[in-house]
C-alpha cells in the first residue's frame, strides 16, 4: 500500500491552510457568498470554490485578502464538449479566478474514449497557463484501471492535481483510492472532495497525504479541530 508520508498539522492556521471552503449549491445566495468569504478570512482558509456566476462577487470580497479563489469547469456531469470547458475556463480566468476545478467527461473515461480525456484536458490547459488546474474525477464511480488510466492522462497533460470528486455522488472520497492515485502519480497533488463534514474526516483524509480537502463544512472542521485542542490543554 503506497502512502505519502502524514502531514502534521500543528495548529489551527496550518489545517485552514490545506482546506478549498465551497459553496457550489445552485440555492446559493449573495447571502450566502459572503458568509462563505467572510468565514474563509476569519479562518484564513487557502480558497474559496464559488459557481462561475458569483466569481466577480467572491473577487470583491477577497480583494484585501491573501484567500485564493477558485471556481469549477464542466460542472458536475463533465459530459459537456471540450470547446465549452475551453471558454468556460476562458471566461473564468477574466474574471479573476486564481484555480480551476474542472470536470472530466466521465461517461468518455467509462467507454474508453481517451481522445477526448486528453483533448479537453489539453485545451482548458492552455487556457489556464499560469493558473492552477484540478481534475475532477469522481474516483468512487470509478474502477481501478479507469482510475488509473485518467490519472495517467492528467499527468500526461500537465494537470496540477487530482481532485477525487464533485461531491455530489453522495460518496466519501476512499483512503484506497487516495492510496492508488498516489501510486499512479506520485509527483501529482491531490484534493479530497466530498462527504467532507466534520474533523475525524478530514484528520482520516490527512493522513494519507492529501494536499487539500475541497469541503462545505470548513468552519464546522475548525471549531472541531479547536474544540480538541482546548480539551487536551486543559
């Protein structure tokens, strides 16, 4: 079993540090934006992940932060043409995104259609020269050798990381699977998406070597994580 060596988080700056706060609901308000921006400046968090139509908003809200704001391609099913992924990437980065969470065409990777794996990979790559590109493969849907074989081609293609999942499977993100991308592609990095809610989770996830936890339930991790360390510095 291949595992990257654990990340030892020392204080509550270096896991908000390792965590993408996201709100991708479609009932998502400005309201709710700007809770979400406002909890990942009090946590210092390394991102936001907002839907594409509220990345001018988040920008204005992270302005005079360091918060990294980062916003999905493809989003959720990735079954859209790669000449969509390539523009909305495009319109993206116009807008200020600093990361891109793009969806792979699943439904290709599962009939064996690499071509357009590698075509879209491509295309939103050169788009995205100077940004950060994660692709998202929705690794519990899949099997080992698809896993692998999408992981390859990201690689291949010069994708920054791996991310497990939309997080709309309704599945957590599996330490065996983590465990295999990192075999497949050691030099990659890689997000832990869905299912994320609470510290014990993330702590799980850590463990394994993951370079980010891509959850909805950051300030909830926190607390958590805080709650802990007060109990055992009494």
């Amino acid at each position: 079993m291949y595992v990257k060596n654990m990340i030892k988080i020392k204080s509550a700056l270096e896991l908000a540090n390792i965590i993408d706060h996201t709100n991708l609901s479609n009932i998502a308000t400005r309201s709710d934006i700007e809770y979400l921006c406002n909890q990942a400046k009090h946590y210092n968090f390394y991102s936001v992940v907002v839907a594409p139509y509220y990345i001018k908003y988040a920008k204005s809200l992270l302005n005079s932060s360091s918060i990294k704001l980062c916003t999905v391609v493809g989003f959720p099913l990735g079954f859209v043409n790669y000449k969509v992924k390539k523009k909305e990437a495009k319109i993206a980065i116009k807008r200020g995104v600093d990361e891109l969470d793009m969806v792979v065409n699943i439904s290709a990777l599962k009939s064996g259609d690499f071509e357009t794996i590698i075509k879209e990979i491509e295309k939103v790559r050169s788009i995205a020269k100077n940004k950060i590109l994660k692709v998202i493969i929705e690794a519990e849907l899949l099997k080992k050798e698809e896993i692998i074989n999408v992981c390859k081609i990201a690689n291949d293609v010069k994708a920054d990381f791996i991310k497990t999942s939309t997080g709309l499977s309704g599945l957590s993100p599996k330490v065996s699977n983590i465990n295999l991308i990192r075999k497949t592609v050691p030099n990659m990095k890689v997000k832990a998406s869905g299912g994320i809610k609470n510290y014990k989770t993330a702590f799980q996830l850590i463990a394994t070597g993951v370079d980010r936890i891509g959850t909805s339930s950051g300030d909830l991790i926190m607390k958590e994580y805080e709650n802990i360390h007060e109990k055992l510095e009494k």
